[in-house]
C-alpha cells in the first residue's frame, strides 16, 4: 500500500471523529473555540502522524520482528528463544509511551502505588507471558486452552483484590499494547510460526502477552494489601488544568503554542518507544541476522519515519485532541447525571459512535487488519475484521459512558462478558480466536488511551464525580473478543456452506 493510500484511510477513520466533536462542540454541547481549534489541529496532525508511522511500520518495525522470530526458530535452541522473548518483551513494555501516561494517571489516585514499580510489575508481565506465547507456538500447544487457563487465574484473582483494582489491573493489559509494542509482537509470532508452516497458529502471541500486565498488577496489589498498605483514593484536578489554561491572550497563539509545549516531551517519548527497538535490531544484526547494507539501510529509514510518524501523532493527541475530549465528556456527564433524559441518550450515543469509529484509527488495528488479510491469503478480508472491531468496540465504549454516570461494578461485565467470549471459543476455529484476542489488545492502543479515556474520565467526573475513572480500556480490550469469534463462526457457516456446494 502506497503513502497516498495509507493518508486517505486513515483521514477516513479520523475525519469523522473530528466532525462528531465540531457538531456537539459548536451546538448542543458549546465548547470555547479556541480548544476546539486546538482541536481540529490536533486531529490533522494526528491523521499525517499515523499516516507517516504505518508506512515506517511496513519498512522496519515489521519486517525485523518477523525475522527475528524466524532466525531465533531456526536456531532450534528453546532456552536462547524464550531468554530473548522475555527481554523483548520486557524492554519494550518498559519503554512504551502509553505506560508511562497510565501509571502516572494511577499515581494521581492513589498515592500508595509507586509509578517506578508499576513500569517495572506490568514490563516483567508482559515478559513473562511473551515467553509463555512463543513457548505455546513452538510446542504447537491450543491457543483457545492457553488463553483459558490465563483467564481462569486472573479470575481467581480478582475476588482477592479491591475493587476499585480490578479496572486499574485490566486497563493494564490494554495499555501495554501501544504503537510501538504490538507490530513488533505480532511479526514475532508470525515470523515463529512461518519457520513451523503453521498459520494457525500465527495470531494469539499479543493477546496471550497481554495477559500478563493484568495478572502481574493484580499480585502486586495483592501483595500491598497483605502488606497493610491502606488504598486511599485522591481527588485529581488534571481534567480540570487540561483545559482551564486558557487565556484571554492572542487566538492564535492560544491555539498553536500547546503543540509547542509537549513537542520536547512527545519528542522523548517517540525516541524511548524507538531506541530499545533499534538497539535490539543492531544486536541481533550483528549476532543473528547477518544482513546486507541495502537490508540494512531500508530498515533504518523505516525506524526514521516510525519516529517521525510516532512524534507528530503525540504532538496531535497530546497537544489539543485529547482535551476537547475531557471538556465533552465533563459536560455531557453532568447534564446526564442531573437531568437524565435525553441527556443520558446523548452521552451514550456518542460513546457507541466515538468507539465504532475511533477503533479504525487505531495504529495497531490497520497493521493486525493488514496482517489477518496477508496471512489468510485474502480469504479474511480486511474490511470485515473492522467492522465487527467497530462494533465491539461501539458497545464497549457505550457500557463506559453507562458507568460513568450509574457507577455500577466493573465485574458485573467483566465476569459474563469473558464467559460468553469462552463459549464463543468452543465454536470458533482456532485462528479466528487468536485473532479476537489480539484485536482485544490492539483496539486499546494511544487514541483510546488518550481521546476515549480523557472522554471517559471527563463524564466519570462530571458524573459520579470520577471514581469510577478506570475501565474502560478493560472494557475496550473485551469487547472484541466476543464480536470477532462471533465473526470467526460466521465465517465457519459460510465455508462449510460453499463446500457443500
């Protein structure tokens, strides 16, 4: 796919968005103009970042995780395999821009959980069940029984700690897979599973890692609990400085100078999402891969545009997308909260319609999207994976928006929504639940990370006055999982069906 191609998909998916949030902003839901030109700047940014970063994406960052668990299968050496999955995944959780936002977003609620250890807890998670996911691929071990047994525990875990841990440790799970993290993860897999001729096995590796940050927070909880650490919930005013900024001064510097702000900040960010990357590319071309200077040079200029994509996509998110959305939800969840009615459709509505869409600008969903098609030999087309992701999606984002007003617990979802997705398994072929689980992890990469969230915490707070500000990457993260077996089952009838005939 060509850059021209890549720039009209992606300003499909964001456009929209873009115009929903113009439409309530400049009538039902009166937003300052100023924040809602940041706004609009904010989102054409975002749409030349993501633009700019898949095509880095496909010159670099996937090809050199597809080789790399080519040449580690090839080794035939399990205990060299499994060491470098687990430093992998380590180092490129610990570096990931999204986890650095989500633990300090937790630091701000509660003050017993150290940021520093968190990183560390939800990076040595990822790491662990990386090498548990390769292990699972190389043995030819079920992926449905795997992904089972995974569950199973973090559901036992989870009646053993607070609740109002249990959205914190799954929103974990979501944050891990950010635009850095997950093409690199899923070329691994593949990469495994072509040396082993098996395409069935060639998705699952990111929804069974993602496992892993989840069960990690929940022990780490644990543990401060049966430590005697008191879990006090504070009052954070961020939303509110987000968007309270705003001066009387001259508009267009009001609307363009925040950009300037965060660009040394999303800068460092891009560089720390790239470096640990590109370190391990210079090892293992040195020790294992053994490439040409043309190779070589092709791969670079891909890690250039990767961090020149990955930069101005921050820069568009953090410097003015992210705020409107705070403001909206704030607005709309405290009319909602107060006068119900219509109110209450208005702001579930525009959950439903920001989560069917935003999930399409997703830097992760095109790549796995790109991914399913090629592997599956055309046969799963591209465009269907999206439109049952927007859909789970859409439902996903709507029972967020149900909470932030009604505050009801996250288990009473969490709990039914993953047996229903265990069920779907039992009649779904094998590479179909692979592929929901790891579109579970992709859909809550850095727009729900930041837009949706700062949506969600913006109508929590205007609602039940924020304390139910985690979950909805959890919820995000489920949805999927049902609406793509669903898909997968679908899919089943129709190709038995043509094989009758």
């Amino acid at each position: 796919m060509n850059i021209l191609e890549k720039f009209k998909e992606t300003a499909c998916s964001v456009l929209p968005v873009i115009g929903i949030v113009l439409f309530l902003g400049l009538t039902i839901v009166p937003l300052n103009g100023i924040l809602l030109g940041r706004f609009v700047f904010g989102g054409f940014l975002l749409i030349i970042g993501l633009t700019v970063f898949l095509l880095g994406v496909d010159l670099g960052i996937a090809p050199i995780g597809e080789k790399c668990g080519a040449e580690l299968t090839k080794k035939q050496n399990l205990f060299l395999l499994l060491l470098c999955s687990f430093v992998i995944g380590f180092i490129v959780t610990a570096a990931e821009p999204d986890i650095q936002v989500f633990g300090s977003q937790v630091r701000n609620i509660f003050s017993c959980i150290n940021k520093t250890a968190l990183t560390f807890v939800i990076a040595i998670g990822v790491g662990i069940f990386m090498l548990f996911g390769l292990l699972r691929s190389v043995l030819n071990f079920s992926v449905k029984i795997s992904l089972f047994i995974g569950y199973i525990l973090l559901f036992v875990l989870i009646f053993l700690i607070p609740d109002s841990f249990v959205g914190i440790a799954f929103d974990s799970g979501g944050a891990t897979t950010g635009p850095m993290t997950v093409p690199f993860i899923m070329a691994l897999g593949l990469g495994v599973s072509a040396v082993r001729n098996n395409s069935e096995n060639s998705f699952g590796l990111t929804g069974i890692a993602s496992i892993g940050p989840v069960m990690a927070v929940m022990i780490y909880v644990l543990i401060l609990k049966l430590s005697g650490q008191s879990f006090i919930v504070e009052n954070s005013s961020e939303i509110q400085q987000a968007f309270d900024s705003i001066q009387n001064q001259n508009i267009f510097f009001e609307v363009f100078n925040p950009f300037g702000k965060v660009l040394s900040s999303v800068v460092k960010e891009a560089l720390l999402s790239i470096l640990p990357l590109l370190g391990l590319f210079f090892v293992f071309q040195i020790t294992l891969f053994k490439m040409t200077m043309r190779q070589v040079i092709r791969l670079l200029i891909g890690f250039v545009y990767s961090f020149a994509g990955l930069t101005v996509f921050l820069a568009g998110v953090n410097g003015g997308f992210m705020q409107a959305g705070a403001a909206l939800g704030e607005v709309l969840g405290e009319k909602a909260f107060i006068s119900g009615g219509w109110w209450y459709v208005l702001l579930i509505g525009t959950g439903l319609i920001f989560g069917a869409i935003i999930v399409c600008a997703e830097p992760a969903v095109w790549v796995l999207s790109e991914q399913v098609e090629s592997v599956s030999g055309g046969t799963i087309k591209r465009k269907m994976l999206l439109v049952f992701l927007s859909i789970g999606t859409a439902f996903a984002i709507g029972l967020a928006m149900l909470r932030a007003v009604t505050g009801f617990n996250l288990k009473y979802i969490l709990i039914p929504g993953y047996a229903i997705a265990f069920i779907l398994m039992i009649f779904c072929p094998d590479m179909f639940s692979g592929i929901a689980f790891d579109s579970g992890g992709v859909a809550s990469g850095p727009l729900t990370s930041t837009f949706v969230l700062s949506f969600t915490l913006g109508a929590s707070k205007g609602g039940t006055g924020g304390e139910d500000s985690f979950g909805v990457i959890a919820l995000v993260a489920m949805m999927p999982l049902i609406a793509i077996q669903i898909m997968g089952i679908v899919f089943k009838i129709k190709k038995s069906r043509s094989d009758k005939k």
